[in-house]
C-alpha cells in the first residue's frame, strides 16, 4: 500500500510538471507497466482529479482543472517560494486579501517540515516591507476586470479622475498592471476612441458588462511601457523630461517601475517622470546621483536655478 500511494505521489508530480501524458512514458517514468499505470489514474479520478484520456497512437492521459482542489504537491524551493508570497501578499496593496494571504500561510506552515519553516522564518525575520506605497485596490475589482480581460467583455465603470470628477465610461480592457505602487488597467476607451489609463482604486464597476470584443493590438508599446507613460500625464501635477548622464543599466537599477519611463539616450539616459510639487521633482533627481540636464518643463529648470542659488549661499560661495 506504501509502495502504491508513493507512485500516486510521483504520479501527481508528473502531471503538475506537464498535464498531458502518453501511457508508455507515464509507465517509463514510474517503472511500471501501462495497465498499472490506467489502475493509478482510475484511483485519482476517484480523489477528485479531472484526468481525461484518448486512444490510439497520439493518445495518452491530461490532467484537467476539477471541481475540488486535490492536495498540491511542491518541493522545497516551491514551498518556500509560496510561503513568502503569501507573506508579501499580506501587507500589499489589494484591500482584503491581507488577512485571506494570512490564513492561506498560516495553513500551508501547518503543513511544512521543520527545515522549511525555519526557512520561511529566516527570511522573514531578515526582511522589512515599506507600507504605505500606494492606495490600495479593492480585490474583486481586480478579479472582475481580470475576468472580463480573459472573456474579452467591455467594461462599464464610473471613473473618478484626478480632480475628484467623477464619469461613466465603457472600454476594452486589454491589461492590468502593477507598477509597484498603484494597479492600472490599460483599455480602450470606445467613446473616446482610444488606448487610456485608468488607476484601478478610482473604478466603481457597473454590472452587467457590455458585448464582447475583438482585442486590439497596442502600437509601437508594450502593456506596461504605454501604463508607465499614460500614468504619468494624470498621477503627477509636474511632468518632466530629463536626460541623464548616466548609462541606462546604472540608473534603472535606482529606479522603481512607478518612478517614471527610463529609455536609451546615447551614453546616457531618458526619463520621463513628475512629481506632486517642483520642490520634490528636484529633490528626487537630485537623489539619483548622477548628472542631468532637464529638457522639461522651464519651470522644473527654474526652481534648479533658485535651489543652486540657495546652496551655494548657504555653503559660502559668492556670486
């Protein structure tokens, strides 16, 4: 019976690592022959797993999604993979899956051997998150645009923008996307004809949704290039445009996703960023540590001006 219920285990194993099997290579790997192996997948069938299976040469055996969740087998590098996930997952920003990450941990630390729950522990014990990063996105907002992503459904929604206006929109949603701080779903906006961003904490949905689409391909961009830019125009009061004299692989890696878009500019580098206040534009270039030259605004070089002005009287230097 051991012997039998440790096949099942390597069996499972298999079909997690490739859902679809033929019977002579399911038998090759366990080392057994295929009627043993047609005996092994009646038994998980009657567990709760959706196996379906074909016959003739291309036939074999493919592990389906069930209505029940069988037992999940992971090795150690999985388990603990998952377990800081989760760990992550409760502190981040999507409003009510704080305490459901907690539950899903505390289930899975149950379950670990020793060695791996020391694991677990040592890196949360070695690591610190920064809360506060951004407004936080309700959970079945995103369950419901990524649902309607998948099933290519338009969305209807009230927005409500920068200024605290609120409007009716529909759109074809095409992506969701993190960029650290805010979650935003790229769509396309069919009243005004095209490619917006839209922050994911702003949306109300509005229930049913609309016809389904045909998707649409973005031009020139990808998903996540077209949000950082889009994002830009509309989540901060200052936009800015500066070359860097820096390489591009120097600056990016001080740089998050949500500061702004990095590109190749000779030797150096590209950003397109902003901020709340000119005061704070500065201060956050000047973090960077590398040299720049500030293509726009006027305004931004303005404040420079008066800031260099400030320092150098402050540090004794005369005009």
């Amino acid at each position: 019976m051991l012997e039998t219920s440790v096949r099942l285990l390597r069996l499972l194993s298999l079909f997690q690592a490739r859902p679809g099997w033929t019977g002579a290579e399911l038998a090759g790997r366990l080392g057994v022959t295929t009627r043993t192996v047609r005996n092994d997948v009646e038994r998980l069938r009657l567990m709760g797993y959706e196996i379906s299976s074909t016959t003739g040469t291309a036939g074999g055996y493919r592990l389906g999604a069930g209505a029940a969740l069988p037992p999940l087998l992971l090795d150690d590098e999985e388990a603990v993979a998952v377990a800081v996930s989760l760990h992550a997952a409760a502190g981040g920003t999507v409003t009510g899956i704080e305490e459901t990450s907690l539950r899903a941990l505390a289930k899975l630390r149950q379950l670990l051997p020793s060695r791996l729950r020391h694991r677990i522990e040592a890196v949360r014990d070695a690591t610190v998150s920064v809360t506060g990063r951004g407004p936080t996105v309700d959970a079945a907002t995103l369950t419901a645009v990524a649902d309607a992503v998948r099933a290519r459904e338009t969305l209807r929604f009230d927005y409500r923008g920068h200024d605290g206006t609120v409007s009716t929109r529909a759109a074809e949603p095409h992506r969701l996307v993190h960029t650290g701080r805010r979650w935003y779903l790229l769509a396309w906006d069919t009243a005004r004809g095209d490619w917006r961003t839209f922050r994911a904490d702003r949306l109300t949905l509005r229930v049913p949704n609309g016809p389904r689409f045909t998707p649409r391909e973005l031009p020139d961009e990808d998903a996540a290039t077209r949000v950082v830019r889009g994002a830009g125009s509309t989540a901060w009061r200052h936009q800015a445009r500066v070359r860097l004299h820096a390489p591009v692989g120097v600056v990016a890696d001080r740089l998050t996703p949500a500061a702004g878009l990095l590109t190749a500019d000779g030797d150096g580098a590209l950003l397109e960023t902003g901020g709340d206040s000119l005061h704070d534009l500065a201060g956050f270039l000047g973090s960077l540590g590398v040299g720049f030259e500030v293509l726009d605004p006027p305004e931004l070089r303005a404040h420079l001006r008066e800031l260099a002005a400030r320092y150098a009287s402050a540090a004794g230097v005369s005009g």
